[in-house]
C-alpha cells in the first residue's frame, strides 16, 4: 500500500510544482514578481494593431486544490505590452481584489484607477471601493458610494474629468410572490447607478431599478434561482443586474441590465426610461444580427439629433453563468461577440454595424468587455474565457491572446480588458542585482511601471567613497535589462535608467555581488523553460498536450507501475 501512495504522490507533486513553476524565474531583478505570461496564438503585427499598452486584472476562476493550483499565480492589474512583456504589476499594490482597471483623465491629469474589494464569485457581485494612482503609482484618492451603499465591481466610468458613474447591488425585501416565490423568498437585488464627484465624493444622481422597472421584465426566474433564490440577503434574487453605466452630453444614462437582456436610455433628470434596446420590451424591431442577451459594457460611441440616430457598442455574451459553475449554463446563441448597434428613434429600429466574432469560438459565460479604439480596432475581451482579441473595423482578427499559458492558463478569467497610451513615471527606485557565475558577472536591471527608459547604464562602484568606473550600456528592450561582464567579478554595481533625450531618470540602489542560482526542475537538473510569452496555443489544448509543461520522468515513473499498484 505504500507504494501505491508513492505512486500518487508523485504524480500530484508533479501536477502541483510543474505549474507553478512556469511563473517563477521570469525576473531576476524581481524575483517577487510572477505576472501572467500571454498565450498569443495571434501575434500582433504593429501595423495592425492600434498603439498603446493592454491593460487587464486577470484572475483564477477555478479553485486551488491540493493536487492542482491555477492561474495567475498574482492576480492583479497589469499593464503589458503587445508581447505580453511586462510594463507594471499592480500585484499587492492594488489589494484584496481587483477588476475593471483602466487609464483615464481626471482634472487634467493621467490615472489609473481600479475597483479592490471583495469577489463573490457565486453570484457576480463585489463589494469594495475605488482606487485612483497617479502617474508615479501613488493612491491619490479612493472614492466610496453615496447614500450608506457599498461600491459594486462592474462600474467605474468617469465623465468629463470630473465625475464618476459606478453600480450598487443593493439587497432589499419585498413581498416576491406574484412572481413565482415562495412566501419566505422575500429578498430581490435593487440595481443602483450613482454619479459622483470625483474630488470629493458628493453623489449628484441616483437611480434605482425597482422604481422603474418591474421583474416582469426578468429574463432569469427566481425559481431555479440562477440568479439568486431570495432566501436571504446574500442571495438575492438579481432580476435586473446592472454592469455598466454611460452618460451622453445631454445628461442622459446608459444602462446594460444583464438578466434582462437589455439596454436602457434612462432621462437624467427624472429617472424615467426613454428607451429600451432588447429584452422582453424592446422599443426598437431589431435587424439581423442585433439580438443579444446577457450582454456587458455598453456604450455610446455617437448621437446624431439631426438624424435621430444613436451607435453604441457592447458584449454580448449570449451566456449566463457563475463564476465557479454552480447552476449550470444557459446560452442564446454558439458564441459570444463584440458588437456596434445603430438605433433610430424616428423608424424605431435597430441594425447591427459591425459584430467581432473569436478566433477559437468561445462562448463566456460571464464578465467581457468591447472598447472601440480611437482608429476604429476594436479590443474585445472574452470575460470568463480568458481571452483577448484585437479586430480591424471589418471585424478581421490582428491579435489574439489567453491571459496565461501553459498549466496556468487553465480557467483564468479577466472581466474586462482595454489598451491606452500610458505614460508611467514610477516613484520607486529601480531594482538591481548583480550575480556571479562561470563566466564572469551578469547584472540585470528593472524598473516597475516605467515606459520611458531607452537605456541603461551600469558602473562599478570602484572604492568606499563612491567613485565610478564605466562598465557598459544595454538598449532597455524589456521589463528587465542585462550587462553580462566576462571573465571579471564586479563586486559593486550601480546603473542608470536615461531616457531618448539622453537625461538620467533615476538611478538604482547598489548591488553588491552574490552566487547566481540556475533553476532545476523536479529532481532532473533541468532548467524550467520560462519564456517571456509563450508559443501560442488554445488554451483548449493545453490538457491535450499535457507534455510540454508536466515533467515527464516523474509521470513515467506512476506509469511504469502496473495499473492494480495504483
């Protein structure tokens, strides 16, 4: 009997270690650091795609087990270029849990913000506040809802510089009855919008769903409770929920409600509904290709009053699920998809622009996000499927990634993802280390979040006082930068980041000389392979091709043993 335990716990050591592995040595500089390598089976070609860096917070959506853990190991914001080469980890800067994280303006300057608080993967609910950083990575506000709620995860837009929008799930009770509960399911979600000042928090505007919108208009019953039984707070039915709010220069809103399967225009000064796109009530005759159902992240991209047209983009999943799979799947349609819709409030009918379908047909159950770039690509990002893709305007596909790769890329889901033009100015100084090996000294370099060093220049620190002798110079091409020194041990190393003008930005601590470690794989001596990115391959087939990333000699050895050992 015991070596059948052996054989066992050889091979659950080896489904454990083999994926966490791939995340380790990835920095040298930044041992601490173990961000998400892209899976691009697209690589993005720089005449495609639009400028600018991907901005994603993607996390596990399966659980760890004790024979098995998932990806990414550091869920967190990042911002990464197209490579998937690492910009910044917001791992640990951004705490508890993070999502929705994007660039943004606020009253003229460049932000970061993101939601962190807590996840509650079962019914698509989060509750916490919003964090604004600066260009050098310091909080410089978080902001709280109004009115004694708590801060959803879904929304956060600001509009104008100056305001936020963000979305409440506020569990109330109510007689539920009429609408096929029993007596004691007398909890329901009331789905809120706010708008906010940003710099101090007043709340300017809310809106509430059950003052304007009946659960008759529910796609998803109370009973099975997919969308929440009502027997208590913390299960509440969630006949409406809202995921994202938009305002037009008019002052009106724009609501998804992904149970039920719509789009509303909501009057921004009574609170009365001007519209509906879809759903059990639609206003509009939807044309080809326009119907949707449980559909995240709309918004405007124009209105046209002389024409009496709106365009608007959003993703609709054509799925609904939890995060961890509890009470199954219902779907609408083979995939999910990105999609313009153009309306006309004189004819009363809407007709698809353009729809971004994916490259491997997904289908995501949860959380995904459309973002229209400012040279018409579309960035569309597949929520619960752990996947990203760049369209031109005719819908053709330029790049395409999963949040992780190999052993980790298994069940990663990221709720929305975006690419802006940053400029990052870190206020930490940059981290070195200087290591000795067979063939001299290799230092490497790296500094978290920064977009503007060209180069980097390395001295040796030559006595106790300080003085410098010239060491060498390397093209930063990456997150991390190397000198390889042959044949000489540099006991004290220093460098500089300088910029394309040729000005020192900031320079590092010093480094003084240790032993380099060579990582060794599970009792073989082998390097474990840890490429910047990996060399593309559906996620799908990753527990197909088990053997480019478990370590085989330790599989083999359960192997050998005869099937009745085991």
């Amino acid at each position: 009997m015991m070596k059948n335990h052996s054989a066992i716990m050889l091979v659950t050591s080896a489904l454990l270690f083999s994926g966490l592995a791939v995340a380790d040595w990835q920095f040298r500089s930044r041992p601490d650091l173990a961000p998400p390598r892209l899976n691009i089976t697209i690589p993005a070609a720089p005449s495609a795609v639009e400028p600018g860096y991907l901005f994603v917070a993607p996390f596990a959506g399966l659980p760890d087990t004790p024979t098995a853990q998932y990806g990414p190991r550091q869920a967190g914001p990042y911002i990464l270029r197209d490579d998937g080469d690492l910009v910044w980890s917001g791992y640990a800067i951004y705490s508890i849990w993070a999502t929705n994280f994007q660039a943004a303006r606020w009253r003229g300057r460049d932000v970061l913000f993101s939601f962190e608080g807590d996840h509650n993967a079962g019914y698509g609910h989060g509750h916490g506040h919003i964090t604004i950083l600066d260009q050098h990575y310091e909080t410089i506000r978080e902001l709280r809802a109004g009115n004694h709620k708590l801060v959803d995860k879904h929304e956060f837009h600001v509009v104008n510089e100056e305001t936020g929008l963000i979305q409440i799930y506020q569990p109330v009770p109510r007689d539920l009855t009429p609408w096929g509960a029993k007596p004691e399911q007398q909890w329901i979600v009331n789905a809120i919008i706010q708008e906010l000042d940003i710099a101090t928090g007043k709340l300017l505007f809310e809106w509430s769903s059950l003052d304007h919108v009946s659960p008759d208009e529910a796609i998803l019953p109370i009973n099975p409770g997919q969308a929440g039984s009502g027997y208590n707070s913390s299960d509440a039915w969630d006949y409406f929920h809202i995921n994202s709010v938009d305002k037009d220069p008019a002052g009106n809103y724009l609501i998804s409600a992904r149970d039920a399967c719509a789009v509303h225009k909501i009057n921004g000064t009574d609170g009365s509904i001007i519209w509906r796109l879809a759903g059990t009530n639609s206003s509009f005759a939807l044309g080809d290709g326009v119907d949707f159902c449980f559909q995240h992240h709309a918004r405007w991209l124009s209105q046209d009053d002389d024409s009496d047209e709106e365009v608007i983009s959003l993703y609709d999943n054509s799925a609904h699920g939890t995060e961890h799979d509890d009470g199954g799947e219902v779907h609408t349609a083979p995939t999910s998809s990105g999609k313009i819709i153009r309306v006309n409030t004189q004819t009363w009918k809407a007709e698809l622009v353009q729809g971004f379908y994916p490259p491997d047909d997904l289908r995501s159950k949860s959380q995904g996000s459309t973002q229209i770039l400012p040279g018409g690509n579309a960035l569309v990002n597949w929520g619960s499927s752990g996947a990203v893709t760049e369209f031109t305007a005719d819908g053709t596909p330029v790049f395409h990634a999963y949040m992780d790769s190999d052993a980790l890329g298994v069940g990663v889901e990221n709720y929305r993802a975006f690419r802006f033009n940053w400029t990052g100015l870190p206020s930490e100084e940059p981290a070195i280390v200087a290591l000795e090996n067979a063939e001299g000294t290799a230092v490497y370099v790296s500094w978290n979040g920064d977009t503007e060093t060209r180069v980097w220049r390395f001295y040796e620190v030559s006595d106790e006082h300080g003085s410098r002798n010239f060491l060498g110079e390397t093209e930063r091409k990456s997150f991390e930068t190397s000198l390889r020194v042959p044949d000489r041990r540099v006991e004290r190393v220093v460098a500089e980041a300088v910029d394309a003008r040729g000005s020192v930005l900031r320079g590092t601590g010093e480094a003084r000389l240790q032993p380099e470690i060579l990582p060794i794989s599970a009792g073989k001596g082998r390097k474990v392979p840890h490429p910047k990115v990996s060399e593309g391959e559906p996620v799908a087939k990753v527990l197909e091709n088990g053997k480019s990333f478990w370590e085989w000699p330790i599989l083999q050895i359960a192997r050998w043993r005869k099937a009745d050992d085991l």
